[in-house]
C-alpha cells in the first residue's frame, strides 16, 4: 500500500486490498550474445548475462483472463553463474482491436507489495484506452510475493502499533528495540538472497523481464517507491526507455532522515484537511470537532493502551498514527476510518488496529516487513543510529505535533543501526533518455509533492505534471481524472508529453 519512500514508499496499494519466444528476444536485444548488467558510475563492471527466454504464459490460477508466468533472474548479478530465482510475472492483455502498442510494466510500490496479485487493480485503474492499447504486466520484485519472498523481521502487528515516541524523556525510540536485529534476521532467513533484496539488482531484474518481454524498450509506470525502481532502471539504461510514468515520486539519493522531515509536515496537513472536511459533514462520526475527537485519542492511548485481539500487541498510540498514515493516502478506499477513531473512543480498538496492519501485509496475508525494510535499508548509503533518530522524532514532533515523529518512524525505523549490506541508489541524470513523466500530487502526505518536483528536475528529461489533490499518487486517488488521462494516454499513446508546469486540478 502503499508503503512504501519520501519514502513514504512503504505504502502504496495495499490500501487497495478492499476492492479487492526465444527468437524474438534475441531479436529484440540485438542478438543472443550475452549481455553485461549496468553497474552505476565508477563501480566495478558486471560480467554479461545470456538473455532469458521468452515467458512460457499459462491461464493463472482462479483468472479468465491474467495469464502468468516467470522469469529467470541470478540472485547474485556478479556471479551470474550461480543461484537464480524465478521472477513471478503476469498480464492482462490488451483489451482493443488490432495489435497492442506493447506491453506496459508496473511496480505498485511498497517496496515489496505483489505486482501480480496487484495487476487487476492497476490495470482496472489506468484509463480504457491505456489498457485498450497495452497489455498490462506486474511482476513480484524479488524477495516480494512468489518472487522468494524475504520472510523476517517483527510481526506485521508489533510493527503496526509500534509507539512513535519515548516511553520517557531521554528514552530511546521503541522502533530502535523493534527492529534492532532487522538485518540479522533477515541474513537468517535467507542467507543467499539476503544482502540482494535492493533496488539496483530489482532494476537489473526489470531489464531482463524487457528481453522476456520482446520489448526493445521498456514502457514503465512506478507508483511510490516504484518511481525509485523507475528511476535507478533509467540511470542504468537510459537508452532501453520507451516511455516511463513515475507517480508519487521516491528522490534516489534523499537521506532517510530528510525523507522524514519533508513528510512530517505533508502528514500534518493532510490530516488538517482531513478535520476541517469531515467537520463540514453533518454525518461526521467525529462529531463537529473531529481534531479534539482525534486528540483525545491520542492521549488515552498515550496513558491506557487498548487491549489487542488474542496474541496481538496492544492498540496503542502508534497504532492511531499508521491508521491515519493508511486513511490519509487513499481516503476514498479506506471510508471506515473515522468509525474506527470513535469506536476507538468507546474502547474497541479492533478496527484501528485491523486498518493500521494493512501497511505490514501483502494481499495474500503475509508480512511485508522483511522486503519492506531491505530494500529500504539497502537502498540507502547511510543509516542513524538510536540516539540521531529519537532525538529527530522529538524535534519533528514538537514542530508537527500530531503525526512529526511517525514520520520518523515510518521512513527510517527499520533501518535504525543496520548491519546489512547497502547498494545504494545515488542522484543521476539518466542522460540519454526519452522525456520521463513525473506526476506530482499536491496533498500528498506519503510522497510530498517537493520530491516530484526535485525527480523532475534531477531528471535530465525529467517533466512534472501537478495534480492539484489530495492524497497518495494521482493514479489511486484521481482515475477517471479527464486532464490526467488525457496527459497519460497522449503521452504513452503518441509519446507526446506535457509542457514543463502542466497543472491539472
């Protein structure tokens, strides 16, 4: 769902649960000789790679019409000789008469949500003539869903309901205890893929689905923490870009603690926005004060926690915040939010909680936690320790009083001292690729609309479009939007993109 970078990536579409040939590739590489992975600038060239195979698609299991597949990725790009893992895969096909123009790829973002078992809703939220015109495709990163998921760290609840403040002042973040031994576990797991679950081998990944594809170049649509993905694949192959939509933008290079302080105050205002709309509804289950409602809860929590369901944590102050932090992003799907508040209120925080655990599980019910911070962790040259990122909470929460430390928490608090390995994705210009879309969402509270502004200009081809909403990324808050879809289609239709500022409201 959306989880997500901001990386406010961690959340993208799990809110969404409610709605609930050989030939033609080597064709299409220039050849079957091997070829060599992209390595960033100034690091140690990768051994080539033969191209996979073209995808064996079958019906998948229970659908009429997604088919899936796998595709042959190695665990190790500088050993390409050793393990691989079968990359899970499956489309939609295009949907109008004559011949698609290609396949469009997606990542929904997490990092770690299930691009398959997303497809129906990404497809069913893209403009009829997109998916008229393109097959649509969605794939399961590695160490993500049936692509070897990465199964470690702390249960999705205790991470869930994870305070995001000291017991006491002086005290350390809870989220430092939660997760102090992220890495190890995760190394426990899976000792061979741990250490390879990060966003450059993933883009290494996405370049061998194109050749699996038959695609020369690869059409491409990042939501959250999948325009980090869209933006490390255009840095390493700027030339094998078709055409790339990046929405709710990821900022390769950001720090984790600058990811959190620019979300802290999208989150308060977002939340503010949130008061004064439901105050002006006379059905508000908040009643005409919603903020002194909410605030209320939140101090009743602070000195009671409610009781969880049976081996559950308790419902706690953290559990309010990633609820909000869950509603604030896709309001439109998460409707129930402030039932759960006032039930809250009334001392069932059942529903609170059961909201909040959207954030830390996959469709199918399996914990994100681990894929979730690997890729966040390894993705990233440098991780705080307990001491920086308490004493960073504290400040953000006396500046936005309600949700500044969750940011904290939310962005870096699995990566608070971690062991790991880091291959970090830096700043790059992508030079040499085709004009990238990057559609920035005014009232975002997970990625502030300051990121899409600074992708775009990072980007050497790099062009913003605004919309003018609220909540996480255009496509989950806006489809049907007629200014968007018209800018989407035209673009990935007759790769016409947008004037530079384009705002749609």
């Amino acid at each position: 769902m959306v989880r997500s970078g901001t990386r406010g990536r961690r959340s993208t579409v799990r809110i969404l649960v409610a709605l609930a040939a050989t030939a033609v590739v080597a064709a299409a590489c220039g050849g079957s000789a091997a070829v060599a992975p992209a390595s960033p600038s100034g690091s140690t060239p990768l051994p080539p790679v033969p191209p996979p195979p073209a995808i064996h698609w079958t019906p998948c299991p229970g659908s009429t019409t997604e088919q899936c597949g796998t595709v042959s990725v190695p665990v190790d790009y500088a050993h390409p000789a050793g393990p691989s893992l079968p990359l899970a895969v499956a489309e939609i096909p295009a949907s109008g008469p004559g011949s698609p123009l290609g396949d469009l790829v997606f990542n929904p973002g997490g990092p770690g949500e299930s691009g398959v078992g997303l497809l129906p809703v990404i497809a069913g939220s893209l403009p009829k003539a997109v998916t008229e015109r393109f097959t649509v495709v969605g794939f399961d990163e590695r160490g993500t869903g049936a692509s070897s998921r990465l199964a470690c760290g702390p249960s999705p609840s205790a991470a869930a309901s994870v305070d995001p403040l000291p017991a006491a002042v002086g005290g350390a973040l809870p989220a430092a205890a939660l997760y102090r031994d992220m890495a190890t576990s995760c190394a426990a797991a899976d000792p061979g893929l741990a250490g390879h679950v990060d966003t450059l081998d993933a883009a290494r990944d996405l370049d061998r689905l194109r050749q699996a594809l038959g695609q020369a170049k690869l059409t491409f649509l990042g939501l959250s923490y999948g325009t980090l993905l869209g933006a490390a694949y255009a840095q390493l192959y700027p030339t094998r870009v078709g055409a790339m939509v990046l929405d709710g933008a990821v900022v390769p290079g950001m720090s984790l603690a600058a990811d959190a302080v620019a979300e802290a105050p999208a989150l308060e205002a977002s939340l503010d926005h949130f008061f004064s709309t439901c105050a002006a509804q006379p059905a508000c289950a908040l009643g005409p004060d919603p903020a002194a409602s909410w605030d209320a809860l939140a101090r009743e929590l602070a000195a009671q926690p409610l009781p969880g369901g049976a081996g559950d944590p308790p419902v706690t102050v953290g559990t309010l915040d990633t609820a909000t932090l869950y509603y604030l992003s896709v309001p439109r799907f998460a409707g129930g939010y402030p039932t759960a508040v006032e039930d809250a209120l009334h001392g069932n925080g059942g529903p609170l909680a059961s909201m909040a655990l959207g954030f830390f599980t996959d469709l199918d019910g399996s914990s994100l936690v681990g894929p979730l911070w690997s890729y966040t962790c390894e993705d990233t040259a440098s991780h705080p320790t307990a001491a920086a990122a308490t004493a960073l909470a504290v400040r953000l929460q006396q500046h936005d009083p309600r949700l500044g430390a969750e940011a904290v928490t939310y962005n870096l608090g699995g990566c608070i001292g971690w062991s790991g390995p880091s291959h970090p994705v830096r700043a790059g210009r992508a030079a040499g690729a085709p004009p990238i879309l990057v559609i920035g969402n005014r009232g975002d509270p997970n990625t502030p609309f300051s990121g899409a502004v600074q992708l775009a200009h990072q980007l050497s081809s790099g062009r913003l479009v605004e919309w003018d909403g609220w909540g996480h990324t255009w496509l989950l808050n806006g489809p049907g939007d007629a200014c968007m879809d018209g800018i989407v289609i035209a673009y990935l239709d007759r790769s016409t993109p947008p004037p530079t500022g384009t705002v749609c409201r």
